[in-house]
C-alpha cells in the first residue's frame, strides 16, 4: 500500500493566454490530494472519500465504468472517475503490467473544478503512488508527463502542461507551449476566495477563442497577458510582491475584458482590494471558483469571509514540495 500527495494550484499569471502560446506562471499551494493505492487481484476500486461528492464507492474494470448509486450529478462522478481510470492506465503503462488491479482512496483538500488544480492533483498522486505500488519509481519529468497526457485524454485534447507540471514539480513553474520550467520564488502569502461553484472551463475557452477570432484587439489582449507574465518573471525573481500584485490586478483587468471573470469572482477581487491586498485576480478558467489575493496580514481572508458570494476563504502558502509518498 502506498500513498501519495500532489498540491492544488494558483495560476499567478497568464491562464487563458497560455491556450495561445503565451507563458503563464502557476504556483503550487499547500491544498493537497491524498491517493492511497494497494494492489489488488483484478479490477479497481475506488473511494473518494473528499471530492465533496459526499463519499462514493465505485467498483469497475477500466473503461467499462461502474455507475455508483450517489446523489450527486453524474457528470462530476464521471469526470471523478475518468481521471482516475487513466491515472491507472498510466500507471500500468509504466510499469508494464496492463492487468493490474487496485483499490484506490481519494482524500482531496481542493475544491472540484474551481480554478486550483484538483484533477491535476489526484491524477499526479494516483500515478506516482500506482506506479511505486508496482515497484516502478518514475522521475518527476516523466510523472508530469504521464499525468498531462491524462488530462489530455479526459478533456478531449483541451488541456495545456501548466496544472499537472506544477502540480509535481511544486513551487512556482513557468509554462510555454511545450517548455515547462520551474522558477525560484520567495515565499509568497496566497489568500484564496471560494465561490462553492465551478466554471466550464471548455465552454470558456471556446468563448475567448471566438472573441480572439473575432476582434484584432481580443488577440492584443491575450498577447497583452503575455507581456504581463514576462513583467511577472522578473518580480518573482525580485520577491517584489507589491509589482507582483500591480501585474495580478492588471491581467485580472485583462481576463474580465475577455468575459471569463464573474460577478463573484469580480466581488472577491474587489473585497480583497478593499481589504488592502496588493493584488487579486481570479485564478484558471474563470466563470465562477476561486481568486487569488497577495496578502501577508489576515486582512483578506476576513474580509472575503463577509463577501456575499464567497463560501469559503483560506489562507496557503507556496508549496515547494510538490508530489511526496505520505506512507507505506
Ligand atoms: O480552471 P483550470 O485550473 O483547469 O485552468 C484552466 C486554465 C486555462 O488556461 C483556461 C486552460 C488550460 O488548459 O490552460
């Protein structure tokens, strides 16, 4: 028996614009999916103890997916449950061994589809503790890898490096295209405002991609986002959190220009402004979920805390782990 954790994460900069080639910055936050895997005869099994699906037992040979008798919408058991199955068959790739079978327990601390990155979590962990369940230690470049043609699969193609890269490698990482880096980064105080709901991120990005198509000054915007991601860089290699915080509020800005923010996310921003925060933004696909806010005092998280609108609000510093085996 094995068990991994992989950190959720905050886009820093550059969502979106990242689809286009453009660089983004994502930053690993100390909210992790736990992943527990021991082999099995046949078949897998799994327990999402935390996914705030309530708790569900699923029993299914891969593909042929069960359906669990729970009362919450199929859609987000079957996304659930996709990630999980290619995780495994990822996992028995690696290792050779196409008839493996598994029990699998998910405990996740990131809320579902709202920005942060907790697919990308629970896919790392479920590799790298699948993977080392069979005897195989992979290296983190082949991890990420593996845990991004995964996301690639269940998203139908929709899926750039920067959730599942950051999501291992932990810390700050800078994603262009095909080139994934990570990046030194001064400890950086995130304040992180919930929703309780969750944007379609295809949906979302199909609707930049129109406006891009459509107006010459939506395709300026996107490259505008990449120019703020460079500025960004070179804040994060000067622990510059005050310029870091002007750049966030600017591609807020730029990504509620693109239709992508709401009236929720744009009220936490706001309330994080207010509260003294030197920058927020909405973080990932955008429609409803969480911002990120830049705030070393508790100010931020009171005040998203009175915010209509906001269900939730926590603190999380930068994870500089990344993906780690919890036990044996
Ligand atoms: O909402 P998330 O964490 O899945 O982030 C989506 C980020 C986008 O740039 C909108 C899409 C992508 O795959 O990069």
């Amino acid at each position: 028996m094995v068990t991994s954790s992989a950190p959720g994460k905050v886009y820093l900069f550059g969502e979106h614009a990242v689809v286009y080639g453009e660089p983004a910055v994502p930053c690993a936050i100390e909210r992790r999916a736990r992943v527990t895997v021991e082999e099995r005869a046949e078949g897998v099994r799994v327990h999402a103890g935390d996914l705030t699906l309530d708790g569900f037992t699923v029993e299914y040979d891969d593909a042929a997916a069960g359906h669990p008798d729970v009362d919450v919408p199929d859609s987000l058991v079957e996304a659930g449950v996709g990630y999980v199955n290619e995780a495994i068959s990822q996992a028995r790739d690696a290792a050779d061994d196409g008839t493996a079978g598994f029990d699998v327990t998910v405990d996740s601390e990131i809320p579902l589809g709202a920005g942060i990155g907790s697919s990308a979590a629970v896919v790392v962990a479920a590799i790298d503790a699948a993977t080392r369940e069979l005897g195989v230690e992979l290296s983190r470049e082949e991890l990420a890898d593996r845990a991004y043609r995964v996301e690639y699969t269940v998203q139908d193609g929709q899926a750039s490096r920067a959730d599942t890269f950051c999501s291992t490698m932990g810390g700050a990482v800078r994603v262009e295209g095909e080139d994934c880096r990570t990046l030194p980064a001064p400890d950086l105080p995130f304040v992180i405002g919930y929703d309780g709901g969750a944007g379609d991120t295809g949906a979302l990005v199909a609707g930049v991609r129109d406006l891009k198509e459509t107006y010459g000054f939506a395709a300026d915007t996107v490259a505008a986002i990449g120019d703020i991601v460079r500025r960004g860089e070179a804040a994060l290699a000067d622990g510059d959190v005050a310029e870091l915080g002007r750049l966030m509020d600017f591609n807020h800005g730029l990504l509620e220009a693109l239709g992508v923010s709401s009236r929720s996310l744009d009220a936490m921003v706001w309330a994080a402004r207010d509260a003294g925060a030197p920058g927020a933004k909405l973080t990932g696909a955008g429609g409803g979920g969480c911002v990120v806010a830049l705030d070393e005092t508790t100010e931020t998280a009171t005040a998203l805390e009175y915010t209509p609108g906001c269900q939730q609000a926590f603190r999380a510093e930068l994870d500089t782990d990344g993906v780690r085996v919890e036990g044996r």
